[in-house]
C-alpha cells in the first residue's frame, strides 16, 4: 500500500485506510478458523520471542517512520 502511494499521488488517504481496514477484517476472519487452544498457544510463542524494545512505542522502525510520514 505504501509503494502504491509513491507511485500513484492519487491514491487518498481515505482509500488507504480503507484498505488497510479491508486487510484487518480478512485477517480476522481467518482468526476465526483457527481454534482458541491453538490461537493461545501461538501467542504464549509469541510472548516469549517478543523482545522488551518491541513494548516501546516511543521507538519506531525505519519502516513504520515511513509509514506515518504518508499519513
């Protein structure tokens, strides 16, 4: 989505978020398939690789700056 924008300066913000709520409403619809026991236990391996600097929202990656700079 983000190339999109570069490449297209017509592509809106409203459309972005759009797709972007399209993409989450997919996602969690196919959550939905998987069973809770299973769901648990991939975000008990989840928690444990998550690392401490991953918590702070303070520090963004080089990619997500990108991001909120085209918002």
């Amino acid at each position: 989505m983000s190339a999109a924008s570069r490449n297209n300066q017509e592509a809106s913000v409203k459309s972005m978020k759009a797709q972007i709520g399209t993409a989450i409403s997919a996602l969690d619809s196919l959550l939905q398939t998987v069973p809770s026991d299973v769901l648990r236990r991939g975000q008990e391996i989840a928690d444990a690789y998550r690392r401490p600097e991953d918590d702070e929202p303070n520090q963004l990656d080089p990619e997500m700056k990108k991001l909120e700079s085209l918002l």
